[in-house]
C-alpha cells in the first residue's frame, strides 16, 4: 500500500501545486519591483472592455495588491469591502486564491520558531525521494480539483473550462518539477520563512489579524510574501507565473451594451491556455464579471443574507 503523506507533510505538496494555479485567471503575483515601488504612473480603472484584465495583470506584476483590488471593483464596491475586512465580513480578494482559508495557518506555521527545520525535517520523512507516491498524489490532486471545479456551483461554465486547462497544465509542470529533491525544497522553505517573518502578520492571530490591519494594511503585506512564494515556484521549480502574464492576448470576442465577452490566451507551464471571460460595465469602467460577483458574494455570506446585490446588471 504506497505511503500517505500526514497533514504536516503535505504543506510542501499543496503548496506547490496549488500555489502554482495563481497564474491562472483568479491572480498571480510576480517577481517585478516590490510592493510600493511603482513603475509606472497609478493605474486608473479600465475604459475598454480587453483592459479589464490588463490593469490588472499590471497591478499583479507591480506587487500591487492593494490596488489590485481597487482596480477590480467599482469604486462603491470597493468601499464595501474596505469595511467588511475592518468587520470581518470579508476577506476578497484573498477569495481568489486556492488557498485562501489556509494562509493563517501557512503564516503561522513559518512563524514557529525553527520553522525551516522542521518543515525539512518533515519534508525529509515524507517526500525526499519518493517521486513515485509525489507523482500519484498529484495525479490525485488533479483529478479531485477536475471534479471539484466541475461540480461547485461558484463556477462559471467559463470558469469550469479555464480552470480545467489550468490543472492539466500545472499537473504536468509539478510531475515534471524536482518536488522531492531536498535541495529545492531547504531553499524554498527558507525563502518563505524569512518572507512570513517580514510580512509583520500574526499567524497565531488568524482572521483577526486582517479585521486589525484592514484590507489595505493586509494585502500590503501579503503580497510581497506572495510573490516571494511565486518566485521560489520560478526559481527552484521552473514555474513561472511573470512569463504567463506578460505574455497574454486579450482580445474582444463580443460586446453587447455593458457587457461582453474577451478571448484570453497565454501559455502556463508551457502549455497554451485558451480562454472565454465575461467582463461587465460598470459606471463607464470595465470590470471582471466573476470578480464583481464574487465580491459581492464574499459579503452577501459574511452578514448571512441569502441575496446578492445585482451590481453586475446593466
């Protein structure tokens, strides 16, 4: 019976794998200038239907998550959320990464005194050479994440067909990638300690140290711990999230009033990625449909109404 990683052990599998889907539609971080180093003049909100990605994927290389999340929602919206991290009623547009529920536990975790050597030595019990178990629970992790996807309805069809391309490209990638090489793995888990200590978050804090820092003081600070992690996903494994979003084609399908429809391709884990997605105006700026959605969703749940304002209609 081939060998099961213990919870513990598994934070060097998940987090690669799953981390490295930030490059697909829901957001990654780069490894351009650090946060609050702006390269260009402030990003203003979209004014063509194709821009609604591009200031974004700016914003995501720039390490600007705090105007990332302007940028991706109206102006209103964006207010509404502001006090919802302040209330802890939200915690979009953290909602866009696989991992989101996890980064308290992963900060606190890399907190913990001797962190780096006892992720090694947990990595070393459970992973150092043991490609074959890697490669059957990351065809495992693919094949739940298919069915996942497939199945909740959170997704869009849109969604559905993106991600799914999405998991096939980044399976292939960590099947491919040295997981199990100790090497790899004592650089990477040093890079993400000393990152989580300077993010200044308190892992043992959990939520509520997001509800103090609030949604700007938190994405500050996450992002370049983010893009640290991204950057080791580069460094150490081959993966890199920069080439994916720098070399996307966006391009109008459709537009019909205040909506319309881009056709997005670029290439994950040297794979081609070829994707529809939804984009909506918004108060003569464009937006991401899903991403308003979702917005709206995160704090439709946090105060347990059962309905969503309809910001996304014309």
């Amino acid at each position: 019976m081939p060998h099961r990683p213990s919870a513990a052990g598994r934070i060097a599998l998940v987090a690669l794998l799953c981390l490295g889907l930030l490059a697909c539609e829901r957001g990654t971080p780069g490894h351009g200038a650090p946060i609050g180093v702006a390269a260009k003049p402030p990003a203003r909100a979209a004014r063509k239907p194709a821009d609604a990605v591009n200031v974004l994927r700016d914003r995501l290389l720039a390490r600007d998550g705090a105007g990332f999340a302007r940028l991706a929602v109206p102006p209103a919206l964006h207010g509404e959320l502001v006090q919802g991290w302040l209330q802890g009623r939200s915690r979009w547009p953290l909602d866009e990464l696989p991992l989101d529920a996890r980064i308290p536990k992963m900060l606190a975790s890399l907190q913990e005194k001797n962190a780096e050597s006892k992720l090694m030595a947990t990595f070393r019990r459970q992973f150092a050479g043991a490609d074959r178990d890697i490669d059957q629970a990351i065809r495992t992790l693919v094949l739940f994440g298919g069915e996942y996807v497939q199945k909740e309805a959170d997704y869009t069809p849109e969604e559905r067909e993106h991600v799914a391309q999405a998991l096939v490209a980044v399976g292939d990638w960590a099947r491919a990638a040295p997981l199990s090489d100790p090497k790899h793995a004592q650089a990477f888990f040093g890079a993400l300690v000393a990152a989580a200590n300077r993010s200044g978050i308190d892992g043992k804090a959990g939520n509520a140290a997001y509800a103090v820092l609030g949604m700007q003081g938190s994405l500050n600070r996450l992002s370049p711990f983010i893009a640290t992690l991204l950057a080791q996903l580069r460094i150490q494994y081959g993966l890199d999230a920069d080439a994916s979003l720098r070399g996307m084609d966006v391009r109008l399908l459709e537009q019909t009033g205040d909506t319309a429809r881009l056709r997005l391709r670029y290439t994950l884990a040297g794979q081609p990625i070829d994707a529809i997605v939804p984009v909506v105006r918004i108060d003569g700026h464009w937006y991401l449909a899903d991403f308003v959605r979702r917005a709206e969703v995160s704090l439709a749940a946090g105060t347990g109404e059962t309905g969503v304002k309809n910001l996304t209609s014309p």
